[in-house]
C-alpha cells in the first residue's frame, strides 16, 4: 500500500518546522562561536593579570626591601605617638626587635631630657594645619651605645575610618655630630695656639720695644749730643752745614724710633682703649704725612676687656700699616663707636685698593689681612673688607655684645 497522502496545510506545517530547527542550529552556532571568544578573551586577561599581579608583587617585594633595609629608620604612630609599624632598620636605631617596638609609645626610646620637645612636635604634627615636615634631634636611650638621631615627622593621608597617623623618619646623626665636635675640638684648639702665639708676639714685641729704648735710643740720643757740639764748632761752614743736614736726619730717625717703641708696646692702652687710638692715629700722621682723622664715641661708659683693646689697637695698627706700605692714599679715616653694647671699627682710605679675587687667591699673603682675620676670630667679631682697584679699601670690625661681656668677665 502507498503512504497516505499528506495534505498541503501539513507539508506547510513541515517546512515551518524545518526551517525553525534550522534557525535554531544557526543560533546555537552563532551562541557557541561567541562564547568561544569570550572565553579566549577571558583567558586572555587572565593572562594579563596574571602576569599584572606578578610584576606588581615583583615591585611590592622591592619597595619591601627598599623599606626595609633603607639606611634610615621609617615608622609609622597613631595619634598617641604609639609605633604601629617600623621597619628593620628603624628597629636596628632602637636597639630592640620589631616585634618588641610595635605597640610601645616612641616617647620611651629617647632621653628624658627630650622628652618634652618630641611631645611637642608630635602635638604640632597632628594639629591640624601642620604645613611640610616636622624636625627636631633627640638623644635615643643607650641600649647598646649612645645615639644622636634626627626626627623627621609629618601627617599621613587620612585613612578610610578617619584615622590620621604620623609617619617619621629616623636618621642617625651620630656620627655627624662626632665629626661636628672633632671639628669644633680642632676650631677651639686652633684658637688657643693661635691666643698663646699672639700673646708670645705681644711679649717678643714688649721685649724688643725695651732693647730699642735701652740700647738703640740711648745711642741715637748720645749721637744727637754729639751733633750738637759739633754743630757749636767755628770751623768749616760747609762742615757746620752737614753736621746740621745730619742732626735732621737724627731727629727725624728719633722720632721714627720712638713712633716704632710706642707701636711695640702701646702704654697709651693705659690711658684707655679710645686715647690709645687716637693717639696712635694722630702720631702715624705726623710720622708718615698722611692726612687722617679719627672718631671715637660712646665709649665712656663702656668698660672694654684689656684682651680686646689689645686686639682692636693691633688691627688699627695692621690696617693703618697697610695704608703706608700699600695703599699710596692721601686720607685715613678711623671710626670706633659703641654698637648695641659690642663695637663696631672702621678704617678707610682713599688709595689704589686692590682685587679681592686675587687676594683671595693669594690668601693674604703681603697685605697682613689674615692677623687681623684672626685677631677679628679670637674676639668672636666679625671682620669685613670692602676694596677695589682705585676705590679704596675699608675694613669692617664688629665685635658682638656677647663677646665684650663675656671678655669683661674673664677680665675680671
């Protein structure tokens, strides 16, 4: 027998159903091709990541180590200055393990002496508006040996709760401020060669002033007894006439004399610090013919030091010789005032002056600038020098308050 025969309105029915499944397949097709790739794009990214992940722990491990062998200490303090992280080499500073440090307030690993001024910097820190960093050195506690380290502290970035901690930074000064007291060691016993050769100067100088009175003046004076006689004679007036020329010579060679005694061996400093130099002052010009004037004030009252009259005379001295041997001028000015209870000396002159880069250069040498520079440290003042070719030279002397009263009682 034959199949029944299918109606149209079912064959219809087929071929919708054909071709739906149809459409379906193309669907799951289309649905499968599109998860394929996403999964290879998901697998793609994983990659990435991972490999994102570990360059990232690559780099956290290094910043790790970077941390935490860094050669100053880092840690980080609540509100309270309490440690709640510190790393290795902070720990190291503070003589104990880590484990031992976290949880312990900062405040009982430095000095009790310290202890108020970190107080105080931790209250700025976290005060609002604590505008950069924060320092402030501290003497740590011994544990093994004594250590000088220097705090530097600042606000963290506020945390997600609202907290705010305080990071610092702890840097070993120690040895820095052993090379610091070497050098103040050397300064100080720099200085007091350079006291004990100036005051050996000063007694060579008092000596020679002596010999020069004793056995040079006497002679100059017995020379000038004979002239006289001499000059009485009736004999030869062209003679007479030399015997004269000559005892000008011998004045003038007395005078010289008696200026230079007086230099070695100023007894005019008897009299006070002000006449000694106007004194000194006032015979330099008559002996060398340079005009010059001198202006001393306020110093009445003003009870100076006999240390520090000999060093300000000295360097009046040194400056004014400076003028005669160097400076060629026409006109001196010295100027000795009182200054805020410490002093303050000028000398100026009006002659050819000279390069200060080349006397920097030649340091000194010739110009006798270095005595009075270390006669200005021995005083603690300060010494300033203002020259130029043609325009002259000025030197500056200030002697601070301090100085004169801390002279005045270790004159006493």
């Amino acid at each position: 027998m034959s199949p029944p025969r299918r109606s149209p309105r079912n064959s219809a029915d087929d071929a919708k159903q054909r071709a739906r499944r149809a459409d379906e397949d193309r669907d799951r097709a289309s649905l499968q091709h599109e998860l394929q790739v996403h999964q290879e794009q998901l697998i793609a990214r994983n990659a990435e990541l991972e490999h994102s992940s570990a360059s990232l722990e690559d780099a956290r491990d290094r910043l790790l180590d970077l941390y935490e062998f860094a050669p100053n200490g880092y840690a980080s303090l609540d509100k309270n200055g309490v440690i709640r992280l510190i790393n290795f080499t902070g720990a190291s500073l503070l003589g104990r393990s880590r484990e031992a440090i976290e949880g312990l307030p900062i405040l009982g690993f430095v000095v009790t002496n310290d202890r108020p001024r970190l107080l105080d910097l931790l209250r700025r820190a976290r005060s609002e508006g604590a505008d950069g960093d924060l320092t402030l050195e501290v003497s740590l506690k011994p544990e093994t040996a004594p250590r000088e380290v220097e705090l530097i502290c600042r606000p963290a970035r506020e945390a997600v709760d609202g907290s705010r901690n305080l990071l610092v930074a702890i840097i070993d000064i120690t040895d820095r401020r052993k090379l610091e007291a070497g050098r103040a060691a050397v300064a100080r016993e720099h200085a007091a060669i350079a006291s004990r050769l100036i005051s050996a100067q000063e007694e060579e100088r008092q000596r020679i002033a002596r010999d020069l009175h004793d056995n040079v003046g006497q002679q100059v004076t017995a020379l000038r007894l004979l002239l006289q006689l001499a000059a009485m004679d009736d004999g030869d007036e062209g003679m007479r006439a030399r015997v004269i020329q000559a005892q000008g010579i011998v004045e003038q060679l007395d005078r010289q004399l008696d200026f230079i005694t007086s230099e070695l061996r100023p007894a005019s400093l008897d009299l006070g610090l002000a006449s000694a130099i106007e004194r000194l002052v006032h015979e330099w010009s008559t002996t060398f013919g340079v005009a010059a004037d001198v202006h001393c004030a306020e110093l009445q009252q003003l009870s100076v030091p006999k240390d520090l009259e000999t060093q300000l005379y000295r360097i009046v001295q040194e400056a004014l010789n400076n003028v005669y041997k160097h400076a060629h001028a026409r006109h001196v000015s010295v100027v000795l005032e009182r200054r805020d209870e410490g002093l303050i000396l000028v000398v100026e002159d009006d002659g050819r002056g000279f390069d200060r880069e080349a006397y920097q250069r030649e340091q000194g040498r010739g110009l006798g600038l270095l005595g009075m520079k270390e006669r200005a440290d021995l005083m603690g003042a300060r010494l300033d020098i203002e020259a130029a070719p043609s325009k002259g030279t000025t030197i500056y002397v200030q002697v601070p308050a301090a100085a004169v009263s801390a002279g005045r009682t270790e004159s006493q």
